[in-house]
C-alpha cells in the first residue's frame, strides 16, 4: 500500500545547491485584516511564495481552498462533494496559470480513478478557470478572502547547508530547509497563535523574531554536524550516507470558524538504508487560545470510536469485511492516533510511517464524516462548526 497523502519536505521542493554557508530565502506579503470580511489586495501576479485562503465556486458548489506555493511547488486541500481533497502540482503553465491535480484517500491504489484536476489562471485578484473530471467540465471562480474567525498568514522558506570537509573535493554536505507559517496580525489572539507556531518549529524562546530564530536552528543543526563528521574515519569520509538532511515543512490543513489546524512534516536522513519523515496535527482553538483534545469534540469511548475507525478505514482501502486488517497493518485493529485533522466535514486520523504499518506504506490517513459521530460530538463543537 503506497499512501499519497504526504510526502517529505525534501523531496517536496527543489533544493538549490548550496555550499559553505551559502542561503536562500524567500518571503510572501498579503496585506488583510482577519477581524471582518476583506478581499486581499490586488496582485498583478502571484507571487513565487504565499499561502491563501480562498473561497467561492466550483461548479455549483460553495467552496474553501487551502493552497500554498513554494516555487514550482503548490499544495492544499478542499471538501468537495463530502470528500476531502488533497491538491497537488501538476502542471505549471507560466507565471500565473497552472493546473492541480486532486488526490483522494483511495489515490495510492491502481484500482482508484484518476483525479479530477484544476485548470487554474490568476486575474489579478482571482482565480478563474474549470474543473475537468473526465468528460465533466466545471467552471471555478475563487478569491482570496478572510473573514472573521480565520486568519491572514505569511509563508516563508529558509535553506542552508555546509560540507563536512570543505577544503576536499566531492565532500559529503549536510542541508537544512524550513518552510513555515508566521501569523500576520496583531490581536491577541494572532500574537498568541504566532508563538504556538514558533514552538512547532523549535523555538526554545517564542519572543524572538522568526528569521533569528529560524537562523539560530539551522545553525545548530549544521553545527552538530560538522561534530559529528570530525569523529568519522578517514576511510569513511566521503560515503554517501553522510549526504545529511533536515527538513521542516508547516502548512495548513483548516483555517475556519476560529480554529487554525497545522500540519508540521519533519523528514530527517542521517545515514542509514532511508530517511524518517512524520507528522504531528495542532488543532488550535485560536478563539480561546488553547490546543484542543480530542474529547473537546467528541464524547465517545475508545472501543466504539475505533469501530468506527476501522469501519471507514475498510471503506477507504478497500478491505472486504471477512479480510483482517493485518493484510494492510501490522495488527488487526486500528485504535485512534493522536495525531486528529478538525475538518470541515468531518475528522480524520493520521498515522505515521512505523505507526501502525510498514515504512513503505507511508502516511495512512482514515477520513471519518461527523455524521457518523453525531451523537457523540460535543454540542458547543457542532454550534461553532455550523453541523447539521
């Protein structure tokens, strides 16, 4: 079973190469107030960083659009007819025209079929273009929109590397990449979401300004390598194994309703036969500045809410009743994780490579709609989410 779900940060975006203590950053501005309704302001063109929230129509259908950029690189997700809907690159056609690829749960399969994809053109202060599943073509028209009870957020990437023997030729060099999200505003509450997403990174002090702080962490990174390279053998110098990295990828996975989701991927390779990569979710009530648990939207037992689980998980990954699940996991039973996605349409579980399957399945992700957890939901939750 391949997931396609996620993949590591280092092979998400295109490193330049870099040596010595060579870097390279990039930042995206988008000026919007996140207390009322506002339109962001008018870009010629898009620019080759940003995140955006946006909202409007695809077919005849109300919709919201997390999508972020990275160079070449665009990522996001959206519900779409009750489903969600991870979005990928797919083409990029020039500065301000692209296509995105959707990716569903039942993608990783060679029985799925293909994703719809997204015919995308920025005006200017939208994106208009069409949705073409197979033969079926949707016209789409969404803008960048914040209103109250979401948030305006900038999105920054920051690399940086050092060979092991710089005075050598072919030195084996160890790199480092952030990609992370900085909360723009300046209420109370967008102060106290911006230090919940420094301590995601790694801040030990989150009073500190992000690019101090983002450069601090590389550089103790690349100092501990540089340690541990002067205690390699000669013999063993210049093995492809001590090609190390490190990498940070913090993106959004909601942003309504007073509630900000993070998703931090941190994938690391410090030799061996493969890196590690894995996830860890923050559902942020930013409205009361707090990080939600898992009984503050629903009130159920662990062994019917695993039922339930692994009900949805069959249904995903396509498991005939009768079958154990330990055909696609090591055991045959999948208790909830830790690791929780608040959605617009429901919650979903994610399980990190090792978790509950081998490494070369990946991230395992079971989607389950409220309505099969209506009467466990917390009643405040499903007032403010607006579930009927």
């Amino acid at each position: 079973m391949k997931s396609n779900y996620i993949i590591p940060f280092c092979i998400s975006i295109a490193l330049s190469a870099c040596h010595g203590t060579d870097k390279q950053k990039t930042t995206a501005t988008n000026s919007v107030d996140s207390t009322a309704t506002h339109v962001a302001t008018v870009q010629e063109h898009l620019p080759s960083i940003f995140y955006k929230r946006l909202q409007g129509i695809i077919g005849d259908q109300n919709v919201i659009v997390q999508l972020s950029r990275t160079g070449n690189s665009f990522s996001g997700n959206y519900d779409f007819n009750g489903k969600r809907l991870d979005l990928v690159t797919d083409t990029v056609i020039g500065t301000d025209s692209l296509v995105l690829k959707e990716e569903s749960l039942q993608s990783y399969t060679e029985k799925a079929p293909k994703g719809a994809k997204l015919h995308l053109k920025w005006t200017g202060s939208a994106f208009e273009g069409f949705r073409m599943d197979g033969k079926n073509k949707q016209s789409i028209h969404l803008e960048e929109r914040y209103p109250q009870g979401t948030y305006p957020f900038e999105l920054a990437a920051y690399e940086d590397s050092l060979q092991a023997y710089p005075k050598r030729k072919n030195s084996p060099m160890a790199t480092i990449n952030f990609q992370y999200l900085s909360a723009k505003g300046k209420t109370s509450q967008e102060v106290w979401l911006d230090k919940q997403l420094k301590k995601i990174v790694g801040f030990k002090n989150p009073d500190i300004a992000w690019t101090t702080g983002i450069q601090k962490l590389a550089k103790e990174y690349l100092e501990g390598y540089k340690a541990d390279m002067a205690e390699i053998p000669k013999e063993d110098a210049f093995s492809a194994t001590l090609n190390y990295s490190h990498g940070q990828n913090v993106t959004l996975e909601y942003n309504e309703n007073g509630y900000v989701v993070i998703n931090e991927l941190s994938d690391d390779y410090s030799g061996g036969a493969h890196g590690n990569y894995g996830s860890s979710i923050y559902n942020f009530d930013v409205q009361n500045q707090k990080l939600l648990k898992l009984n503050d939207i629903v009130k159920i037992d662990s062994l019917p809410l695993q039922g339930i689980i692994e009900k949805n998980f069959r249904k995903q990954y396509q498991i005939p009743e009768g079958e154990g699940l330990s055909t696609q996991l090591f055991d045959d039973h999948l208790a909830a994780s830790k690791n929780f996605i608040v959605g617009s349409h429901g919650l979903s579980f994610l399980y990190n490579p090792y978790e509950v399957a081998s490494y070369a399945q990946g991230q395992i992700l079971v989607y389950i709609p409220y309505a099969d957890l209506r009467k466990q939901l917390n009643p405040d939750f499903v007032k403010r989410m607006q579930i009927n």
